[in-house]
C-alpha cells in the first residue's frame, strides 16, 4: 500500500514541478451541441467573438471526434472520463441498465446522472493529486460517487436532482380567483398570490412575507449585443423549503383583465459540499430554456430568447461565485447551448429562413456574452489556462426511419432492440434473455440484412472490428452500429409511423467521423502555442491534456493522448 502511494505521488510530484513558473488555473467550459462545423463554416459563428478570439492567441482543433452515437450523456462522459462508454458505461443517453444478469435488455437508464459511470472523472483525479477543483453542473455529476467526487473537489448539478416545478406560463385562466381580487397559483410545493397592478404585478409568496413587484415591459426586439441579459426579469424570491432555491419572474402580457407572467423552475441543486448563500449572494440556477411553452405556443420565440439570457447569466453567476469561494486551480463548467436553439432552428436558418436565422444568431449572440464571463474565471493570460469544448455537432433532418418497426417486421423483436443507432442483442447475460451468446453474431447479421434495405441507412459497425477506433461496444453497449444518409435519422421513438417525411429538426448522434458530428477544442494560455491548428483528434484526448496543463498524473482508465504531445501546425 506505502509503494503504491509513493509510485503516484512521484509523477504528481514531477508533473507540478514541470508547470511554468506562477502557472495558476485551468478553465474548462463545455458549450454543449456546438460543433466544429458550426464554428469554422457557418455564419452564425462570427457572433461567438470570444471563442474566435481564444483561437487566435492560442490553438483549436479542426474537429474533435465525440462518442458513437454523438449524443450529450455519453459524449461528455467521454470527455470527463478519458475513455468511451465501453469502459465509463455512459453509451447513450439512455443507456441499457448494468448489471445484465439483473436487468432485461430493454431497461434503460438515465445516461445523465452517475449511478453506472464506471470511470473518475478528470477534477477527481486532480483532487486526488492534491489539485482543487470545482465542477460545475457537469453531466454525471449527481448522484455522488467515488468517480465524481472526493475531498478538494466540489461537485455542484441541479440536472439531474428533483425538479419541484417546471417552466410555467401564469394566467388568470390558469390560477385561482380570490375574493380579494388576486390570483393564487401553485409552483410545485408552493403557493403564490398574484396581484394584478396598472403596470405590474406584485407577487407574494403565501408563506411568509417576501414579495416582488414585476413590471411589465414589451419583449425585447434587438440581441443582447450591448444591454443587460434577462435586464426585464424581476428580483428573486428565495425559496427554502424541501429545497433552497431562487424564483424569478418576467411580466410579458398586461391589461385591464389578463397578465401573461413567466416563472422559472423550482430546481433541487445538488452539492458535494454545503452551499449557504449561493442564491441570495449569486441568485437562482434555472437549468434549460423554457422550450417545452415554446412548444406548447404559450410564449413566443423571442419570449424564449428573453429566457435563454437568464439561463446563460445565472450559469455564469454561479461560476463565479463558485471560483471566489473555492479559488480551484482546476474549473469547470457548462451550458446547454447552442444545443437547445439548434435542436429548433438550425435546419430553417440555413435553408434561408430570415426569421429563423434572426432568432438563431440572437441566440449565438447570447452565448457570446457567457463566454466573455466564463473568461474572466482564466483571468491572467500569462499564467492561466482556457479550454472552450462541446459534445457534439448538429445536422438537419427531415426524413424518418422507423427502426424499432423494421426489427419487428422481421420477426427480431424478441432477440433484438434498437438503442440509439445501435442494435442490442437479448442474449442469454441479459436477464430472461433469450439467444444463446453462440448465436449473438447470427441475429446481428439479420438485423444487419434487415436494416440493410431501409432507404437512409448507409453503413453498419460492429465492436469486434472498430471498437478501439469508437470506443463502442462493452457490458452497456450495442452489439451493431449504423449510421443514417444526410437528411435522414431514426424515428421518434420508433413505432407505427413508416418512413416518411417530417418537420426538419436538428438533431445529432451520427457517425462521430462525419463533418457534422465533430465537436470544438480551443485552448490558450502560456503552454499553447499560439496561432496553431491542431489535427481532428478524440474527444477523450481533452482529459489528458487538462492533467498535463493542471498538473496532476492522468488515471490509467485515461485511454487518450494529449493534443500537446500531437505535431500541430502554426
């Protein structure tokens, strides 16, 4: 046991020693959906100043291979761990549930949350090597485990904790009239009393005495190049129990007999250490934008924008209130963005679509103003670090393939089941699993000639012949990949609608060696050369290159290589 500790303190030791002289922090963000085909090729990236700016004075990647499928859960884990789904277990979003001898093949998890990650993470290992860190709102970052967490790391999500109260939309319909001419509403365990005014509204919280006048103001008609984010939101009121939050309000509708009053989420926020006053010294978390109103025709599109602002500037609040209480030599954080606005509007703001493009780059232009925040955490460019990464990329798709349906119609519905791009074989490790492991490659290459005839499916992969070059396969994964034609993609959900044509939406979890997959790598600071344009490379060379920069000795669950020890070109 003495030896062992002694042979990691060694390198650790070196690797500290190795650092420039003075060398400070490390700042790791994740936009999450921003692919490297977004950034070097469309025109929308002329808004993200910052990021191109960081690329200038330091070096980016033309692309960075994510997992297969490029989808969120896994992808990111990817890019935590160092490793891919066949040894973190995070293969999809929705993976299958680990162990197979307790669970049926058709038992899916949730790929966002920790319980089956099976790989530290890389501000683990900087813990462990005597490296503070704080990780902010990452994917797997709840519920606690030994590889998300440990002493001199701070963990903090509010994703994948309970969510007492969604997004709502407040009308007088919506709430309860009473006899004092207000209106009472329930958000998640709370109530509220609403108090229509001429110009605002005054809402109270039943218990207790906190209130908040909320003025009405029109939707604002230009992008936050200049002004405020979120400048018409009102002041929170801070919530305390089951759980701490902070809620805000936005008046978007007022007249003599109705309001139109915006409320944010009731989000647990979940913390590996206690957080007392985050929200009355940084505010509220909100989490997503309020796509689901979007959705449901109950605000409109720059309604939405007004509330992605308040995401982005809550996010960047909370890192920076998290790095002046911790001071982490090691920091991460996130934002679910552009993935969001892209899921909505990519495929009409390329095709042309003024207003479509128009709300698009609003949104670029927002992100923009987070990313000049998330910069300020790497304040001294001669002793500090600064990453800019994503996940993945985005691709238009209008046409459907009903994958679930085909396995079905050729009587494979009881030996095989689509999970993501992938098919999942019901052998006998599975629980009540009903093909004998000697007869796995037989029903993969039914389904194999099943999909074969589809129209949009273009290529099959297998974990025997590409798992080291995609990390594919293992106890969580598939036992055949495929990847669709451009403009094609699987079904929702599978299930009764055919092939056919559908609204275009953007959508991700292709190939990760296509164009439109790649996600970005940017980095600058004093051990980044400057001006230099880095070969594609994995998604899991970034865990590696965070040791090398901040210092700590990689795990050997790292299975990547560092992009500093890659040729570059300047």
């Amino acid at each position: 046991m003495v030896q062992t500790t002694r042979r990691r303190l060694i390198p650790a030791l070196l690797l500290l020693w190795a650092l420039p002289a003075g060398a400070q922090r490390v700042v790791v963000v994740s936009f999450d959906g921003l692919g490297a085909e977004t950034f070097f090729d469309d025109p929308v990236a002329a808004e993200l100043t910052v990021l191109k700016e960081t690329a200038r004075r330091g070096a980016a990647s033309r692309g960075v291979q994510p997992a297969f499928p490029s989808t969120t859960a896994n992808s990111h884990a990817a890019l935590w761990t160092g490793c891919y789904g066949d040894v973190n277990h995070i293969t999809a979003n929705s993976p299958p549930v680990l162990p197979r001898s307790e669970h049926t093949f058709l038992e899916r998890g949730n790929g966002f949350r920790a319980e089956q990650l099976a790989a530290e993470t890389f501000w683990v290992a900087a813990a462990r090597a005597g490296v503070p860190a704080v990780a902010h709102q990452p994917t797997q970052g709840y519920p606690f485990t030994r590889f998300n967490a440990a002493p001199g790391a701070v963990v903090v999500n509010g994703y994948q904790t309970r969510l007492l109260a969604p997004h709502a939309l407040w009308t007088p319909a919506a709430g309860k009239r009473m006899p004092d001419g207000s209106y009472l509403f329930e958000h998640g365990p709370a109530s509220f009393r609403v108090i229509p005014g001429k110009k605002s509204v005054r809402v109270a919280l039943s218990s207790g005495r906190q209130a908040v006048d909320v003025p009405y103001a029109p939707e604002e008609s230009e992008p936050p190049r200049k002004r405020d984010l979120a400048r018409r939101f009102s002041a929170p009121i801070l919530l305390e129990s089951p759980a701490p939050a902070a809620i805000y309000f936005r008046l978007f509708g007022l007249s003599e007999n109705s309001f139109r009053l915006y409320v944010t989420p009731w989000h647990e926020l979940g913390s590996s250490v206690p957080l007392d006053r985050i929200f009355r010294e940084a505010g509220g978390f909100i989490g997503n934008g309020p796509t689901a109103l979007l959705d449901r025709k109950l605000i409109s599109e720059t309604e939405y924008l007004e509330a992605m602002e308040l995401v982005i500037r809550q996010m960047t609040r909370h890192a920076t209130w998290l790095q002046k209480k911790f001071q982490p030599r090691l920091m991460q954080s996130y934002l679910p963005f552009p993935d969001e606005i892209d899921h909505m509007w990519l495929p009409a703001a390329r095709s042309g679509e003024g207003q479509a493009r128009e709300w698009r780059r609003w949104g670029y232009i927002a992100i923009d103003r987070g990313a000049a925040e998330f910069a300020k955490l790497a304040g001294d460019r001669n002793k500090d670090h600064l990453l800019w990464v994503s996940d993945h990329g985005m691709a238009a798709v209008s046409k459907s393939v009903p994958v679930s349906d085909m396995l079905k119609q050729a009587g494979l519905d009881s030996k095989a089941a689509y999970l993501y791009h992938s098919i999942l074989v019901n052998t006998a490790d599975w629980k009540q699993g009903a093909v004998p492991l000697s007869e796995r490659a037989k029903v993969v290459e039914e389904a194999r000639r099943a999909l074969s005839a589809a129209e949009g499916i273009t290529s099959f992969f297998t974990p025997e012949q590409d798992g080291e070059r995609f990390g594919i396969g293992g106890p969580a994964g598939g036992d055949l990949y495929f990847d669709f034609a451009p403009g094609y993609g699987p079904a929702a959900r599978g299930g009764g609608r055919g092939m056919g044509d559908e609204r275009p939406r953007g959508v991700h979890g292709f190939l990760p060696a296509r164009r439109d997959m790649q996600a970005i790598c940017i980095a600058a600071g004093p051990r980044i050369r400057a001006g230099v344009e880095w070969p594609e490379f994995r998604i899991i060379d970034i865990a590696p290159m965070i040791a090398e920069l901040a210092g700590f000795p990689a795990p050997p669950t790292f299975r990547g290589r560092s992009p500093l020890a890659i040729a570059s070109k300047p």
